[in-house]
C-alpha cells in the first residue's frame, strides 16, 4: 500500500460501562426515586395534620422528610460511585427504615387528629403502645431473620427451586402472621377497635417495613463474614 498504514491498535476505543454496572446504576435509579417519592407522600400526607397535633410532633414529621429528601439527593451521587453495589444494600435497608420510621408517626399523627375530631374515644395512650408493638414485634422477627440467616444456612448451597419457594411462602407466612398478631393486639387493647382502623393499619406497613430495612441489615452484616 502506497498510503500510510493505520495501526488499529492506535485508535483511541470508546469507553463504556459494563453491562452489570449499567444494570446496578438503573436500580439505584428505581429504588431510588420510589423510595423517595414514598416519602414524599408520607410527609405531605403528616403535613394536613399540622394545625391539630402537638408542635414536637409536626417537628419529627418535617425532619424525616428532610432527611428523606436528603438520601434522594445521596441516591445520586451513590450511582456514580465505584462502590455502588456493596452500598446499594445500605441504602435500601436504610430507606426502608426511614419510610416505616415516618408511617410511624404518621399513624400516631392521625391518631391524634381522630382524637380531636371526636371520631375516636379511646383511653390508651397510643404512642406508648405503638412503640411497644413496634419495638417488640422488630426485635422478634430480627432475632428469627438473624438465627436463620447464619453463614452455615446462608451460603448453603441451593440445589433445587423448592428452597426458594420455602423462602417465598416462609416470608408469606411470617407477614401474615405477624399481621394476625397485630390484629389481635388491636381487639384486645381498644374498646372500639373499628374506629382506630385507619391509624393502625399505618402502624401494621411501618411494622412490615421496619422489619424488612432491619433484616437487610443482617444479611448484610452476616454475610460479611463469609468475606463478600
């Protein structure tokens, strides 16, 4: 060739993500404007409340979705991270937290404003007693997820679908359950139970969610151990 021969070696490549760095980037993006758009809603829903319930509690409305709308701004910078994926799992067990932190007030703030308006006559302090509930049922559910999620049953291997249909229907159940649980607590502690629905239900979802941020913690933590 009488021209001046181009090394293909000389030309500069494109650069690109890898194909399981662009996945994990797309589902930090899901999760995180699902979870932020949840707590979003959760703080505007407390918001309607504010003329009727004390200040102190307006006040703890206002800073989770403060800091719900600070872990929105973070769920950004964290895509751009080289250590998305092992923070990724921080991140949701953190928001879960948060989110069942806020369902939390909220079904006290609504509580409160049922009060007020007359639409519930109850003599139980429901703070207290959500709290309790809230604290009591965590810790149990915890302290199963932690037995069972030891580095010997954890890494074991999986040699058959029937193991994850046992995790799914388990998972089922214990969510039931622990619905059921709540249920009953509610008839034997209220006079009307029927009128205390709709705070309570807001209580049950911070339960579910509050467990679930938890135990992702543990597997996290648990699974440390084995090096990953």
């Amino acid at each position: 060739m009488n021209g001046r021969e181009i090394n293909p070696m000389s030309t500069v490549p494109t650069k690109s993500l890898p194909a399981h760095n662009s996945t994990d980037r797309k589902n930090a993006l899901t999760l995180n404007i699902f979870f932020f758009a949840v707590s979003a809603f959760i703080a505007l829903a407390s918001f309607q409340f504010n003329s009727v319930v004390p200040s102190w509690l307006n006040s703890i409305s206002v800073g989770l979705g403060v800091i719900g709308s600070g872990m929105f701004i973070y769920g950004f910078i964290l895509r751009s991270s080289d250590q998305l994926k092992k923070r990724l799992g921080y991140f949701t067990a953190f928001f879960l937290v948060l989110i069942s932190v806020q369902l939390f007030f909220l079904a006290n703030t609504m509580y409160i404003s049922d009060v007020e308006a007359g639409t519930i006559l109850e003599q139980v302090n429901f703070l207290s007693a959500s709290i309790s509930e809230y604290l009591i049922i965590v810790a149990i559910l915890s302290f199963f997820v932690y037995i069972l999620s030891s580095p010997k049953l954890l890494f074991r291997e999986v040699r058959s679908l029937k193991v994850y249909l046992w995790a799914i229907t388990g998972g089922a159940v214990v969510v039931f359950l622990t619905f059921l649980v709540m249920v009953l607590v509610k008839s034997a502690i209220f006079v009307s139970p029927e009128t205390v629905e709709a705070p309570y239900e807001f209580l049950m979802a911070s339960v579910i969610l509050g467990f679930g941020g938890i135990s992702v913690f543990i597997l996290i933590l648990r699974s440390k151990k084995r090096g990953n």
